[in-house]
C-alpha cells in the first residue's frame, strides 16, 4: 500500500501524470518527449527522475539517445486512475495528437524516405528530366480552383497556378512586390492572377470564396500566424484546404535579420494545434524536405480540411 500511496503523490504533478499517460502508450526518447509536451529538457528529466525513483518508468541507453517506457505491472492497479486523470486534464487531447505527430515524424526518419527519393531523382543525369519540369507536370493535374497565395512575393508560385487555376489571389504587404507582379501577370497574360496589396492576418478576399489557401514559406513572416490561420479558415469555401509549406523550428537567429523572418520556423506539434483550434480537419503533418547545408533548414508539409457541416 505504501508503494501506491508514493506513486500517488509523484502522479499529482501534471507533467509527471502527463509523461506517463504518453509512455504507457509508446516508448520514447527525451527530445521526443520534450517535443511533445513543449517543455524544456531540465523539467522533462527532472520529472522522470521522480517516475524513475518511484519504479513507474524504467531508460534505456541507444547510442546517444535515451529512451524512456513505463513499467506496466507497477501501473496496473492504477491505469484507471491515471487514464481519468489524464482525461480531466485541458492538455490531454492535444497531448494524444502531439503524439501521434512525434510518432509520424519518426517514422519519417526511419524511412529517410523524401531524401532518398530526392537523392534517386537526381543522382543521375537523364536529359530534360528536372524537378522544376516535374512540378510544371504535376500542376497541369490539379483541377480548376479559386486559389489564394498568401505573402505570394513577386508571385512566380502564383503565376505557375494560374496555368491551371480558375483564378489566383496573390497577396503581399508590400506594394513594390505587388506592382511588379501585376506587372508581369499583365505581360504574360495571366487574366485569372489578380495581385491585392494586403496582410497576411486580413487579407482583402472575401468569405467563403476560395477553394485553397496556401501559405509557401509565408506563414514565419506573420507578427501572429494563428490570426493568418483563422483568416484562412474564414475566406475558404465549406469543403476547401489549406497548404502551408514553411520551415521547422530551427535556431538560426541570422535568419530574422538576413530574411526578415519574424520565427524561426514552426514545430508539427506548433502547426496542428492552430490548424485544430481554427476547425480545420483531417490534418496531415510531414517534413517533406530537409538541406544538407548548415544550418540544415527542414520544410514542413500542413495540410487540413475546412468541413462541409455547418460547424466545421
């Protein structure tokens, strides 16, 4: 009894029961958990040096990396308590996406999948075969749509869109951006391209009138990037998407004054949980590139649903 009277106490401490309830369904490391949680590495270790004392967790060594689990027959007689607990906590429903992010982002690793195929793609030289004709190839498949580009800069990702778009919104915040795209737009052709001069966080489109939203490496310039999210939602059609290409969270601080980034990326965990407060669905999170230059800037791929119920 005495035992169980101790893991009480060590589980009445939110992170300490949060940890757990996260190990009892996946082992994991110290980075993961502190991704997960988005706490700092001394809070995570002190708190599983309690659940370690206490026989409730047990690490193991994998080359630099520890890995933590719980001790499942030391919890049996209190999962019951520790699943209520965990339930009555504001942080565990986003803890269980947090999750299954980490997880995913894992097995991307893993995988190494985006840069092998990338590594595949152009070991070899193959005449006239290229990303960029690729992605001209790939933009032909998509079907007409209303499509908003978001911070879209000089717009060549805009006017690539509008080969296929029914019509895209370029917007940018700085009027010489805009004017030359316009510009360019009107020597080309591009009746469907129309630039606006606008914010990220209100941009001059009406409610419920596109059928996607894509922030390409715009989303970091925004002073609040939840409001541009929630502005999203508000111009997309019941039924639309957001795309948003942006980096991961990174620590070159060079990039605020080099690129005039307002944040130095984005984490999946970051990413979801605005995309899920806003009530955008079936979300999907992958790190789809990664440069194997310093500082190593990793791209991250959100995309989410705008329900067709009247709820959504």
């Amino acid at each position: 009894m005495a035992s169980i009277l101790q893991s009480l106490r060590a589980l009445s401490e939110p992170t300490r029961l949060r940890l757990l309830a996260l190990l009892l369904q996946e082992e994991l490391s110290v980075a993961e958990l502190q991704e997960a949680l988005g706490m700092g590495q001394s809070r995570i270790s002190a708190s599983l040096g309690m659940l370690r004392r206490q026989g409730l967790v047990l690490d193991r060594r994998v080359g630099k990396n520890i890995y933590y689990a719980a001790v499942v027959s030391a919890i049996a007689p209190l999962r019951d308590a520790v699943t209520a607990a965990v339930s009555e906590l504001p942080e565990g429903e986003r803890d269980r996406h947090a999750l299954q992010l980490v997880l995913s982002k894992r097995r991307d690793r893993a995988a190494d999948y985006f840069d092998k195929l990338a590594g595949k793609f152009g070991r070899t030289y193959v005449p006239g075969r290229s990303w960029q004709a690729l992605a001209h190839g790939l933009l032909r498949l998509m079907p007409p749509m209303v499509i908003a580009d978001m911070g879209a800069g000089e717009g060549t990702l805009s006017q690539l869109l509008a080969r296929t778009a029914r019509q895209v919104i370029a917007i940018d915040n700085s009027p010489k951006m805009v004017e030359y795209g316009a510009r360019i737009a009107a020597e080309n052709g591009y009746a469907n391209l129309e630039y606006r001069l606008g914010d990220l966080e209100e941009p001059p489109i009406e409610s419920g009138s596109v059928d996607m939203v894509l922030f390409s490496q715009a989303l970091h310039h925004a002073a609040r990037p939840q409001r541009a999210v929630e502005s999203a939602f508000r111009i997309l059609k019941p039924g639309g998407r957001i795309l948003i290409l942006d980096l991961a969270s990174h620590t070159y601080e060079q990039a605020k004054e080099l690129y005039a980034h307002v944040w130095l990326g984005f984490s999946g965990v970051e990413l979801h949980a605005m995309l899920e407060k806003v009530g955008f669905t079936d979300l999907e999170v992958s790190v789809v590139a990664r440069e194997q230059q310093a500082p190593n800037f990793q791209t991250i791929l959100v995309t989410g649903l705008k329900s067709l119920s009247p709820e959504g």
